[in-house]
C-alpha cells in the first residue's frame, strides 16, 4: 500500500509540477495557441514516463531469471546453499523484510545483485564465482549489501526517478519542437506540425535523455554507499571492505545493463563517462567505509 501511496503520489506531484511551471511561463497559452492541449499532453507524457519503467520494475524478477540463467534455491541441496538461504533469513529478518528468494548464477566472475518490485517478494542472486573466490564472511558481507538495496527500497526508488526524469524529457521535447517548429513555420498558413516539429522532437528527446540518465545514475551512486553501510551493519566494515578489496583484483565483467544497477559491482570510467557510473569507483566505496570506521 505505502509503494502505490508514493506512485500516485509522485505522478500527482509532477503532473502540478510541470503544470504550474507552464502556467507561470505561458507555456499552457502558447500550446493551446497551436491546437494542443497542455492537459492531454501532461497525462500522455506521465503515462508513457511512468509506464515504461513500471513496467521494467514489475518484469525485473523474471527478467533477471533469464537473463543471468538464475538457479533458485527452493530447498538446500548442500551446505553451502544451506548456509545461504540461513544467512539471507537472518539478514532479512534483522532488516525488517520477508524473506527473499535466493539464487545462485554461473560466471566466474565474483558479482550479486538484488531486483524485484517489492521488498517482501525480492530476488537475491550470487554469482558462483564469488562463492568460490570470498571467504563466508566477506559473501556475508555482500549479501548484507544486496538486502540493504532490498529494505531501502532502492528498486522501486530508482524507478519512480525515471519515471519522474521520462516525463520531463516526453513533455519538454514536445514542447520544444512545437516552439522550433511554430518559428520554422512563421508566415506559412499551414496547420499541423511539420517535419521540424518532429525532428526537433527526436534530438531533444535524445539529448534530454543523456541528462536524465546523468541525475539517475548519480542517485545510484548514492545508494551504493548506502548499501555498502548496510553491508558492513550485516557483517562488519572489514568484511565489507575485504569484499570490495576482492572485487577490485577481479577482472571487470559488469552485469546486463538492465541489474547493473543493483548488483555489487559496476564498470569502471572516468571523465565524462564517470557520470553514467551506476556504482562509485570501489577506491571511493572502500574509504568512504574506511571514513565511517
């Protein structure tokens, strides 16, 4: 009940948003001066921001399944699985949430991740590779960071984000290719948009989307941090940052594009390419936690 509160709570909130802000700036006066309707192009653009990623948000378990060939552990078949499910159940316990399903995927590489649409039906998945190459301690160090993403509501919180910044970006390109449009079209007495109407819709839409995608991933960033702190409440601030120090000698292989948001490692960048990071550098994690010790 509390998540659909704050989906209808947010969409109201942008749809008043975006409305004053085109009350105040005439915005509404100039659109309807052009056959359009602020109001319909308000819901059109709240619907196609919000829907895509709600709909992103509710596949993103059996998306992850798939795409990462997830193995659910339904019963313990031996005593590291047994150990794993016993561990997250404390966690999740100890974090106020149901208790999630757990998997286990094939990659050599050491990574996890945690998705789903709701904290008490969350997915937690380690890769085999971080099984074999962490010490228990440290994977229980990295399964307290996937839970903390799971009890801080980070899947749902980065999605109404997007929602928010597809909207702005579905509204505003439109609004800028109808001004580009409308000026292309001064003293022609033809009705409707035209060809500049829409390209102008198509580069705004390309370029806004660049910098919605920047303040997305700096909140991402963010929780990262957050995630990492909940890790080291889970299993000690050495044992996170042992982790983060094993993660860091691995070679990089991020997630799909789709979890990398939510697993325990990112890619690396720098320069402008550092502002499309879902995760900090792990130097940055790894003092950061070093700071709070």
């Amino acid at each position: 009940m509390k998540r659909i509160f704050l989906f209808v709570a947010t969409n109201l909130a942008v749809l008043v948003v975006l409305s004053v802000a085109a009350q105040l700036l005439g915005i509404d006066r100039y659109l309807a001066a052009h056959g359009q309707s602020m109001g319909g192009l308000l819901i059109v653009a709240a619907f196609f921001g919000f829907g895509g990623a709600l709909i992103s948000l509710g596949l993103s378990k059996w998306m992850a399944k798939r795409a990462m060939g997830v193995q659910v552990i339904a019963s313990a078949k031996n005593a590291d699985e047994e150990w794993l499910l016993r561990t997250v159940k404390a966690q999740a316990e100890q974090a106020g949430i149901g208790m999630p399903e757990v998997g286990v995927f094939d990659s050599p590489q050491p990574n996890a991740f945690a998705t789903g649409a709701r904290r008490d039906h969350a997915l937690v998945a380690v890769s085999s590779g971080l099984l074999r190459s962490m010490r228990r301690n440290e994977v229980e160090a990295v399964l307290g960071h996937e839970i903390a993403h799971v009890a801080n509501g980070d899947m749902v919180t980065l999605t109404l984000i997007q929602g928010v910044t597809n909207t702005f970006v579905f509204f505003l390109s439109r609004v800028i290719g109808q001004i580009v449009d409308s000026a292309l079209q001064k003293g022609d007495n033809r009705r409707g948009s035209g060809i500049g109407y829409f390209v102008t819709v198509m580069v705004a839409q390309v370029v806004l989307g660049i910098l919605a995608s920047m303040i997305v991933m700096w909140f991402s960033r963010q929780r990262e941090f957050r995630a990492d702190r909940g890790g080291a409440r889970a299993a000690g601030t050495g044992n996170m940052i042992a982790a983060l120090e094993r993660l860091k000698a691995a070679s990089n292989e991020p997630l799909p594009s789709q979890l990398a948001a939510f697993g325990i490692k990112g890619g690396g960048g720098s320069g402008l390419a550092r502002l499309f990071m879902s995760h900090p550098p792990l130097d940055e994690r790894i003092a950061a936690l070093r700071n709070q010790a």
